[in-house]
C-alpha cells in the first residue's frame, strides 16, 4: 500500500507541474529546480522504503517537506552570501536519488533471479512423462 502513495504522489507532482501553461519568473528557476529534485528524492526513497517494507506515510511527507524546504533555503542563503549553495543541495540529492535507485535496482534483480532459480528448481524436480 506505501508503494501506491508515493507513486500517486509522484504522478499528481508530474500532472501538476506538466500540463498547466504558466510562467515562472527566472529568478524562482533555482529554487524550483531544487525543490524538484529534493521531491525526486523524497519519491524514490518512499519506493526504497515500501520495497523493504518500512515506508510509514508520515515519515514520507515530512520528508517531503523538511528536504524541500531546506532545498529552497540553501538556495536562498546561497544566493544572499554569494555562493553557490544550491550546488551542495544538488549534489546530495542527486547522489542519494542514484544510490536509492540502485539499490532498488539491485533488489529487483535478486527477485528475478530467485524465481528463475526457483524455476529451474521444479523444472528439474518434475518427472519425465515421455518414457
């Protein structure tokens, strides 16, 4: 059932931000851009978590939330001192969006091997018929 929440998170933020024709100002792209990729991670740390079976829904939103506002903010002091704090905000994000999905990754195929393995397994054990 958690896997469903944050799939249906992910499609709502994907409809929402796809299909209405607005304009943002550049300006506000920095903090967008950031605040996507902090959903992005949040999304697919919520498919770890179902996947391994923890995914708790509070834990999912106010992961949501807490990464994505502090995303916006580290963009916000970034540009008040003059840095490029967003960068820091990206790299993290995305390292932990490739890490998650590899693990994901790695599960998935564990999953098919043991079937195809559990196949082979009754394959051999079933007895011959064309005697």
């Amino acid at each position: 059932m958690g896997w469903v929440l944050a799939l249906l998170a992910g499609v709502i933020g994907f409809v929402a931000t796809y299909f209405p024709k607005f304009d943002v100002e550049v300006r506000y792209s920095p903090y967008i851009a950031v605040a996507a990729l902090a959903g992005i991670d949040a999304l697919i740390g919520g498919l770890r978590a179902a996947q391994e079976g923890k995914f708790k829904g509070n834990v999912f939103v106010s992961g949501f939330v807490v990464n994505t506002l502090l995303a916006a903010f580290l963009v916000y002091l970034g540009e008040q001192l003059g840095q490029p704090l967003d960068l820091a905000a990206v790299v993290l994000l995305g390292g932990r969006i490739f890490v998650n999905i590899s693990i994901i990754r790695r599960e998935w195929m564990d999953r098919l091997d043991s079937a195809s393995t559990a196949r082979r397994a009754h394959a051999r054990v079933q007895p011959s018929t064309n005697r």
